[in-house]
C-alpha cells in the first residue's frame, strides 16, 4: 500500500419532516422511541446534507469539519454510528489507482469527513437528521457495507433518531421496535415520492437561529415529568399510525390534513405538560395556525395540513399546486418581506408557485387584498425569515461528479 493516497466517496441526503411525530425515548443510549413515527423526505434540491468521507493511510486521526468549520467527533453519537459501521466494512479494492484496503485494515485507517448544509443547523429543520444519516450513508459506500437501507438506518438512528427516515425518499415510517437492543428499531419507506405527487411544501422559517431547549433534553425531561406523553404513546399515537398509513397510501388529504394538524399540537401539548414547560412555538407560529384552520374551515375541506417540529417554523403542507399558490398568497399578505428584502431571497427553492400565485415582484405582493377568511388585515413584515418552497423528494445519492466533493482528492482536507 503506497502511503500517499486517498479515498474519497460523496454523498447527498435528504432532510424530513415528521407528520407523526417521534418524542421520547426509551433507551437513551441506543435513541429508541417511545412511539412510531412517519415522516415525508423534502426535495434535496431545496433542503439537504452533502458528505465527503475520506480515508488514506495519511490521515493521523479522524476529523471532521461541518459547513467549514472543524468539529469535535468525540462525542458519543458520532463515536457510535463511526464503530458501527466499521464493524460492518468490507474489502476495498481501486484496481486502477492500486489501491486496496483489507477488510482488517480498515480498524487502523482513519477518516476525514466533511459536510454542509445548504439551510440552518439546529434551527427546527432536522438538520441533525440529514447529517447523520448522509455521514452513515457516505461511510457504508465507502467502506463497501453490504448493508441495505433499513440496516444502515438502524445505525443512523444511534447519531440522532429522526436520521433513520432520511434513508429514504417520500414517506418513510420508524417502527419503534420492541427489542432491547435496537436492532429491530429501523425505517422503513412506505411509498416513493412518486406516489403523491400533488403535494407542495411550503416551509416559513420563522427564526433560523439556534433553539433554546434542545430536542435531546427537552426529550428527556418530557419522558420524566409529563403525563400527556405517556397517554400519547400508549393510547394516541398508534390509533394514528395505521390512520396516517391509510391517508397515504389512499391519497386521502382530508384525512392527512386532519391527523398531521392533531399530532403537532399534540406533541406541541406534550412540551407544555413537561416540567418545566417547554415553548417551541412563538405568535407567529401561532398566527399561522389560526389563518391555516381559518381557510380550512372555509373551503369546507382541508386545504393545508401544517406541522411544526422541536422550533417555531411552520412546514405547510397543501394538497396540491392550486392550493399551494392561494397560500403563498396568504403567507405573503400576512408576512411580507421587510421593504430592503427582494423577493428572490425571500422565497428560496422552487419558485415557479409565484408565477402561478401571480407574483412577479414586490409591487404585486404590496396589491395583494386581505384574504376574505379572516376578520384582520393586519401585517406582520419581518416575522418570518424567509420562506422555502419544496415537495416530496427522493433519499440519498451518490455524487459522481468530484467537482462536488468537499475534500481536496489530494490532501484529503476542506477545498
């Protein structure tokens, strides 16, 4: 073995956003939910994780760097998900640059990793979710895992639990399990991206700086002092799962609209019933529920469903492009963007919904009439960040192109 190589394989991952929630664990260290959980993956067009992983006889240590900057990966999560999946590396062979790694050198190899995400960390969008499971993901190609896609979620789910549904694409469930050590805890996709393709995603980011309370010991602290979670584990929340799966296989949106609405609240109700009581949302998340339910109630039929994770943005979900226009209509009514924002960084992601909004710029937002719903026409300009406009997606890829590689081929460290 030459000692000057390096072997480097990139990825792209998902991120996703529960519609029936996953909060509380039963086992801490291995992150088991209390409940079944199930998710919808976003289009990584708009919202994902890109991971390089390297490995070269070279490397003195493992390191990583996240959007830039070097991170420590002492901590338990990273050190968990990193063992597993060497456990489970295979033979490596380059036969066109000479390279070859025993499946037994791969104990003494160290690794770097790099990775970005192109929207905030920490911030409610399931970040962490996209991270670990592109790192797992990135990692099993390297290392020639021969591990399908339900395995290695069962080791992403040991960085951060929510990570075992970015393995997928469209709507993915996590099936709690039962054992005690977690190996039947894993996701699995319950339809393509494909399957409903009417659905457009709107996000609000109401505030995109880092949260208060951590999910990990809001968690916890749910677990030990709130009552309403362990009613909602026993009782509520598997009702809803096989309730949820019907909606989704029978592209059935009212049903949708109706249990996704209900399991954010309820989670959301869960935080105020913990000791001391966690808010996640602010009165701009609240104000956007009461416009949603109020436009709901009068078209007689769902035409929202709006869910929030452990923060105050607002991921909307509408039942299909017409619907998705009237409520960028809405949203931008409501909350227009401070008079030195452009619309075009205002609205990130697919931005073809303007045209069918009829918004071309900020002349038309500012002409925009009250919506007839709602009693107020009052606005509310620079509450909401920015907004993110996205669909159903599919899970993680491969990148070929080593242009999009994080790592220099050569040293192995950040471009």
């Amino acid at each position: 073995m030459g000692e000057k190589w390096v072997l480097m394989k990139t990825a792209q991952t998902p991120t996703n956003i529960a519609v029936i929630k996953y909060w509380g664990k039963r086992d801490e260290t291995l992150i088991l939910p209390v409940n079944d959980s199930i998710s919808v993956t976003l289009d990584p067009a708009h919202l994902c994780t890109t991971t390089t992983v390297a490995v070269s006889p070279a490397f003195q240590q493992d390191r990583m760097w996240l959007n830039g900057k070097e991170i420590s990966l002492s901590g338990g999560r990273y050190q968990n998900c990193l063992r597993e999946i060497r456990k489970r590396a295979r033979e490596v062979e380059d036969k066109e640059r000479g390279i070859k790694i025993e499946k037994k050198d791969w104990a003494k190899l160290h690794l770097h990793i790099a990775s970005y995400n192109n929207f905030p960390t920490a911030a409610g969008l399931a970040s962490s979710a996209a991270g670990f499971a592109c790192l797992v993901f990135a990692l099993a190609k390297l290392m020639n895992v021969s591990e399908d896609e339900s395995q290695l979620s069962a080791i992403a789910r040991q960085g951060s639990g929510s990570a075992c549904r970015s393995l997928f694409g469209g709507f993915v469930k996590w099936i709690m399990g039962k054992e005690d050590d977690g190996s039947d805890s894993l996701a699995v996709q319950l339809v393509d991206e494909k399957h409903w393709e009417d659905l457009f995603i709107i996000i609000a980011v109401v505030s995109s700086r880092q949260k208060e309370t951590s999910s990990t010991s809001g968690m916890r602290e749910s677990v030990e002092t709130s009552s309403l979670l362990q009613h909602r584990a026993k009782e509520v929340v598997p009702k809803r799962t096989i309730q949820m799966e019907e909606a989704i296989q029978n592209r059935d949106f009212a049903s949708f609209a109706k249990l996704a609405c209900a399991d954010s609240n309820q989670f959301h109700a869960v935080c105020l019933d913990t000791l001391p009581p966690i808010f996640y949302m602010n009165d701009t998340s609240h104000r956007i529920i009461s416009y949603v339910e109020k436009w709901n109630r009068s078209e007689g039929t769902p035409q929202v469903a709006y869910t929030f994770d452990a923060g105050p943005n607002a991921v909307l979900i509408a039942r299909d492009r017409k619907a998705a226009a009237q409520l960028i209509q809405r949203l931008l009514f409501y909350f227009p963007p401070k008079s030195d924002t452009d619309l075009d960084s205002y609205l990130l992601g697919d931005k073809t919904i303007l045209k069918d909004a009829g918004l071309e710029g900020l002349k038309d937002v500012e002409a925009l009439s009250p919506p007839p719903e709602n009693g107020s026409a009052q606005k509310y300009p620079g509450d909401v960040s920015y907004f993110i406009c996205t669909r159903p997606g599919k899970g993680p890829i491969l990148l070929s192109n080593d242009k999009l590689a994080l790592l220099d081929p050569e040293t192995g460290l950040p471009k």
